[in-house]
C-alpha cells in the first residue's frame, strides 16, 4: 500500500525529539492540516423506521440499502437512483433480524438476514419479485452477524455465526455456504471456540473467497482464504491480544473487510476501547489505531461494536462508527488520521455503513436518534465543487 511508505517516514520523525528539530515538527502539521479532505454534509430520510442498514453502491452510482425496520413490518430494501434525492422503499420479508447485501453482475440486490435465529437468503428477481430461502433450516440457531457475496458467474456465498447445532448444544463457530445446482452446501471455516460472530465476507479478484471475523474466546482477528467453493479454508491471525503492544484487549470485534485495487485485504476493527486499521505489508500485517478513544464509558456489546470501511478513489480508507451513541466519520489522507464526529449522538445505536462512490461522494447510512428513521449522509467533497464551478464558467 503506498500510504505505508509514507506512514514508515511519518513514526520516524516522530521518533525523533520535537525539540531540535521543531520547524521540521510544525512543517508535518501543516502539511497534515492542509491535506485535509473537507465535505459538504447533507442528511436524506430513506424510512421513518430503520436500523441495521447495509449500503450498496452498483456501477451506475444508484444506492441499494437492506435493513430492518422494526415499525415497518419487517425486513426491507430500499433504492435510490443516482440522479435523484428520492428513495423508494419494500418488505422483502415479515420476519426480521440484522441484514447484509450485495449485488451480482447485473446490479440486483441479495440480502442475508438472521430472522429469529434462523438464516435468510434473499434474491431479487423482476419478473417474480424477491425469492426467499432459509438456509439449513432445523440445523440449529444462527444468531448476531451474517456476510454475503456474489460471484462473478452470479453464485451467491453466506457466511455466518452457528450457535448452535441440530441437538441445541453449542457450536458457536463461523460457517459458509455456497448455492450449487440448487442446493446450499455448507462446511465450517473455524472451528475454534467463538469465532465469527462479527463477520465479513469479500470475493477476490481471481473468485477466491475471503473473511475477516472475529475469534473472540482468543481475543483475535482472524482471517481466512479459500477456493471458490469453501472447500479448505487457510487460517491465519491479524491481531490478538495475548502479545505485543495490546496484551489484555480483545480486538476483532466489528471488523469490516474490503480488497484494494491489487485484491489486497483491508480490516477496521475494534477492542474494548480502540478502532483499529490493519493491512498488508510484505510478509506482516501494519496496524493502525485510528480512534485511541472509541469507548470512554466502556458500553461494550455486540450491537455498538459495529465498524464499517470503505476506500475512496486514491485507495485510502475511510471508518464510520460509534462512540457510545454518537456517530463518527474516521479518514486516513494519506499522512495520518483524522476523526470527524458527525454531530449525531443519543443513546440509541447508529449500526452504521458506508460506501464511497467513484467521485469520492462518501453516503453513510445510519439510524437516526430522534425518531428512529433511517437515514443517509451525504458528503460532496468541496473541492469538487469548487473545481465543477471552475469549469462551468
């Protein structure tokens, strides 16, 4: 990642006494300053009742949300085109729990939700609307975190936490499925004591599948890589807290995933008192801590643990989560991290999400305090405003 380089030249001056080298010391932060992104905020209503809200963005700019709207009768999907502020809204299902999405090849929607301890497949179709499958019913309760992702032949893939397991006993590993010929074939990717029950799920750019999710018993990171089919899965640890500098924490919990340019992973995470960054570099794994305050009153539950990552057009990563309540926009700019508070706080859970359009327009989904509606921010970069006007004239 190029902004590893600069990162590497960044500790180094830092390691450095401030003292002699002062000029040197003010220069770095005025370059930080002024290299900071700025951008306008709007605010749009999708539902008056919304939470648990996963964003999608298709290759025409056009915006897909899955959620669960607890006064609207269930699990939905919402859509907005691209060139309008107007979102048109659907029950996909009566029954409820936290939801996923992603879009195949030709844009349509799927969705994943966890409906009263059992596991959903949702798919959109024109002509018959949505096609809803329970994925391994009677095999046991599923519960907290579902992940989902679309092939390029248009296979979908779940990912999930088992609670338990056919007898009620516990099972309490992460699992995945794929849909082949029809039927749902599934095969367990950990099986360590509590793992994945925040869970991500990517596809590769040769079809590979990729997952990051949480080891929590162990108190990791963990990720792991496999074929198209699931069939073995390669396991290996991002971070956890028995050794080096977060010995005692319990970090993983939250994690969002996505792949670079290069098809290289990139993780936000969260302990009990940190949001965390971790990427590739070489034959390691370099990890940022991008809010060192992102718990103060210690309200930890699986619910506001919740990170979300996107990357802009330059490839640098951007986090949208909570701090007890309050939502928070965190962006790397290629110097260092900034953490942008968005003005939004209370006592109910944002579960927010993000996704970052080509232009750099960054749309945060997330459930409004107040009433309870689902709402998206919308952030313009003002230098393409200005540079739009520019032309203009």
């Amino acid at each position: 990642m190029a902004q590893s380089k600069t990162l590497s030249l960044l500790r180094h001056v830092r390691a450095i006494s401030c003292f002699p080298f002062r000029l040197l010391c003010v220069a770095v932060v005025l370059l930080c300053a002024a290299r900071a992104q700025q951008w306008n905020w709007t605010s749009e209503t999708v539902d008056d009742s919304g939470t648990f809200s996963a964003l999608a963005l298709d290759a025409d700019g056009n915006l897909h949300v899955g959620y669960l709207s607890p006064d609207g009768g269930g699990t939905k999907y919402a859509f907005r085109a691209a060139d309008t502020g107007r979102w048109f809204t659907m029950l996909v299902d009566k029954n409820n729990g936290p939801v996923n999405i992603a879009l195949d090849s030709k844009q349509r929607p799927h969705l994943c939700y966890l409906a009263y301890q059992t596991l959903k497949y949702a798919a959109f179709d024109k002509n018959n609307g949505w096609q809803i499958q329970e994925i391994g019913p009677k095999s046991g309760e599923r519960d907290y975190t579902c992940g989902i992702a679309i092939g390029a032949d248009d296979t979908p893939h779940l990912t999930w936490y088992q609670l338990t397991y056919f007898s009620d006993a516990y099972y309490v590993h992460l699992r995945h499925a794929v849909l082949k010929d029809g039927k749902w074939l599934a095969r367990t990717v950990d099986f360590g004591f509590e793992t994945g029950k925040w869970n991500c799920l990517r596809i590769d750019p040769r079809g590979g599948l990729e997952v990051s999710y949480s080891a929590f018993k162990d108190g990791a990171l963990r990720y792991a890589k496999s074929d198209a089919m699931g069939s073995s899965w390669k396991v290996m640890t991002i971070e956890d807290g028995k050794s080096g500098r977060h010995v005692g924490a319990t970090p993983g919990m939250g994690n969002s995933m996505v792949l670079d340019k290069n098809g290289n992973p990139n993780f936000s995470y969260r302990d009990e008192t940190t949001v965390r960054y971790a990427w590739p570099e070489g034959d390691h794994w370099r990890i940022d801590v991008v809010d060192p305050n992102a718990n103060p009153f210690g309200n930890v539950s699986w619910i506001n643990q919740r990170t979300a990552l996107a990357l802009d057009a330059n490839g640098y990563p951007h986090v949208a989560y909570e701090t007890d309540g309050a939502l928070k926009h965190a962006y790397w700019d290629g110097t260092r991290w900034h953490v942008q508070p968005m003005g939004i706080g209370g006592a109910k859970h944002r579960y927010p999400s993000i996704v970052i359009s080509r232009d750099n327009i960054i749309y945060i989904g997330y459930s409004n305090p107040d009433d309870g509606s689902l709402r998206v921010l919308v952030g313009t970069p003002r230098s393409s405003k200005a540079e739009t006007a520019k032309k203009d004239k």
